[in-house]
C-alpha cells in the first residue's frame, strides 16, 4: 500500500474527490482516506496511479507522498531539508508550488527557495528535463509535499469540446463533467446505457475509458441518433445507438450495468408524455427496469429528484450540485437498485 495525493481540480467542490473513490472501487482497489483538504486528497491504496490518471478527469495529477508540514515556510524548508526524498544519486529535480485559493502565507519567491533547500543537499536541478517533479500543494493550513507519479491528459478533455466533435448541440456536459459522471458509476466493463443519450457526449467519454465498455444510447429524435452515431464512430467507440421513446424501450429486464442520462428539461427538447412530471416518472420506471441489481446510475437534472428517484425504487447514494448559471443549476444524484 502507498500513500498517494491527488492534486484536484477546482472546477467543482465535491465531485473530483467522489470521482477518485469510484474509480478506485471500480477497480476493486483498497484504500483509506489519510487526509481530505480543499483540492486535495491523501490515500493509503494499492491503487495504480498511471491507470487512474488515464481514466480520472477532475484530478490534475497524483503525487508519491513525501511529507505533510504546516503551510508556514519556515515549516516546510525544514522538512524538505531532512525529509526522504526518495532521490538516487545524480537524479535531477524541479519543484512547482501550487498554493489553493489564498491559503498560507508564502511568497512568489518561495518555490525558488523551496527548490534551493533540496539543491542543496547535493542534487542537481533541471528546468526542462528533470528524472523528478517535485510537487508542493499549499491548503488548509498544509503543505502536501510529493512526487509526480502521473498527471492526467487534460489537453485531450480540450480536444474533445463540443464545438469540435462532428455533430455539435449547445447546452451539453463538457467532456470532463461527462468522464466524471460516467467514473461515478463505477463501470469498468460491460454495458452502459444513456437513455437521452442527446449528441452522445457522455457515451463517447465512457466508450474512450476501455474498449471492454459497450456503450448504448437511446433518443426519440431522429437527428440525435445519426448525430450520436457520428460521434461515437469518430473516436471509435463500441456502440449502439437506438432511434426510440426512451419511455418504452426495446431492452430486456435487470440486463444494463451502468447508466447516465443528463434528463432533457423539457423546453427546447420535446418530450413523449402529458406532462414533465409524467415523463420523469415514465422514464424513471424504465431505467430502474432494465439496471441490474446492484448496479448503478448517475441522474443530471435541473432540479433535484431525489423524491422520484426514490419512489421508483432507487437508492439515492450521493447527490452534488453545479452551478451553471443564473437560470442553470446541475444536480447529480448518484443511485443504485437493490
């Protein structure tokens, strides 16, 4: 068992540090939470970093764990001074500095001085090439001092925008926001199901995590299923997508692994039913239908649904909340069927 940091993202209070414990359950992992910080998470787990860093989305990067010190910099010099670094001989360095928010008291300057202290006992520094990143998170009163083990690929979420997939529909999930969604379900193989699966957003993220995910997506509208389909097929995906009323649909009892849906708010989407509480209530009582026992689902909505969720027999695990903007606030309810 290690000690790993992961050094996560801002976009969101509560979801990256949700989404490292599904993927680290989703691959059967042990772990225990040795410290939980703003931006910041400590584990002991026999987790593997580099196969956690290709599937996570709101984590940065993940650390070997060196020390934890209080943030004040004299404090932090005088561990970095005698601590284990875990350096052979010869092997080159650099230290980045990332301070959250305005906590602690540190300087610009202080990542130089910080780089100095280990310089100093005998190891070379490298600006552009070095055999070791040095990383110091300041949080909370904390200094969380580490080695880089991996970092996940965030240029590739960018490269992924919906602007730039071929078929593009404004109002959709970013693809990070997606990954996350779909990591929360804890799937790593099998099949998972969209039942609003819109431009696919969401299915082109989970189809990407392993090719032993067979992704499935269902739409009422025409335009959304080819839209879908051109999508998945671009970044080669295993798929089906299924032009149908996602209120009755063609899928057998107790046979889908995962689900995620981002629910459509019934404005500038058409929905099959009388009315918008009609339709969820509908909808709900597919998706629990065709989810196998035990498994789970990730619910996206404008408004919270634990109440329905729970009367369609769902249990509602954890729920998060994203603020878009003003007229725009995500709920993500995480949900299994017993």
């Amino acid at each position: 068992m290690s000690q790993l940091v992961f050094e996560l993202s801002g976009e969101h209070d509560t979801l990256p540090k949700s989404e490292v414990i599904a993927c680290i359950e989703a691959h059967g992992w042990q772990y225990t939470v040795k410290g939980s910080y703003d931006q910041a998470l400590i584990l002991e787990t026999d987790a593997d970093p580099g196969v956690l860093a290709r599937r996570l989305a709101l984590t940065h990067s993940i650390l070997e764990l060196i020390f934890v010190a209080p943030s004040e910099p004299e404090e932090i010099l005088k561990m970095a001074e005698t601590a284990d670094l875990k350096l052979k001989y010869g092997q080159s360095f650099v230290v980045r500095v990332s301070r959250v928010k305005n906590y602690g008291g540190i300087s610009a300057t202080f990542e130089r001085k910080l780089g100095a202290a280990i310089w100093r006992r005998g190891y070379p520094v490298s600006l552009e090439n070095p055999d070791v990143m040095f990383r110091a998170i300041v949080t909370e009163g904390v200094c969380i001092f580490g080695r880089r083990l991996a970092e996940t690929d965030r240029r590739g979420f960018d490269e992924r925008a919906p602007l730039k997939k071929p078929f593009f529909l404004p109002g959709v999930l970013m693809p990070r926001i997606s990954r996350a969604v779909v990591n929360l379900t804890r799937i790593s193989e099998g099949w998972i199901l969209d039942p609003f699966s819109g431009t696919g957003g969401t299915l082109v993220e989970a189809g990407l995590i392993s090719p032993d995910i067979h992704v499935v997506g269902c739409d009422i509208q025409k335009k959304m299923v080819y839209g879908t389909r051109k999508n998945l097929r671009h970044y080669g995906t295993n798929y089906d997508v299924i032009w149908e009323d996602s209120l009755r649909m063609g899928i057998k009892d107790d046979s889908v692994d995962a689900m995620v849906t981002d629910f459509p708010y019934g404005q500038s989407t058409p929905i099959a039913a009388a009315s918008i509480d009609a339709f969820y209530t509908g909808a709900l009582r597919e998706m629990f239908r065709v989810l196998k026992p035990g498994c789970r689902a990730v619910v996206v909505s404008k408004a919270p649904m634990e109440k329905l969720l729970t009367d369609a027999g769902f249990t509602v695990i954890e729920t998060h909340r994203q603020r878009i903007h003003k007229s725009l606030t995500r709920n993500f309810a995480v949900i299994t069927k017993s």
